[in-house]
C-alpha cells in the first residue's frame, strides 16, 4: 500500500484477478444478492 501513491499498478493487477466480465449475467447478480444477505443475518 505504500506504493499506491506513486504506482498503482500492482493494487490493479491485483484487484483485475477479483473482478468478473460477466456482468450480465443473471446467476452472477443473484449470487451477489444472496452473498449480500448472508453477510446480514445475525448469527
């Protein structure tokens, strides 16, 4: 993280890995939904 000041590249390259293409697709934004209450509930 010190060296995201000066050259980001790294924290991107990092962070590309993570990141979908699918954003269209249907089962991918029901997945969100889903992972979205799980994080929610009580436990």
């Amino acid at each position: 993280m010190q060296l995201s000041v000066v050259n980001a590249s790294n924290i991107k390259n990092l962070l590309q890995s993570g990141l979908t293409d699918k954003i269209n697709d249907r089962e991918t934004f029901m997945k969100g939904i889903d992972y979205s209450y799980y994080y929610e509930q009580e436990e």
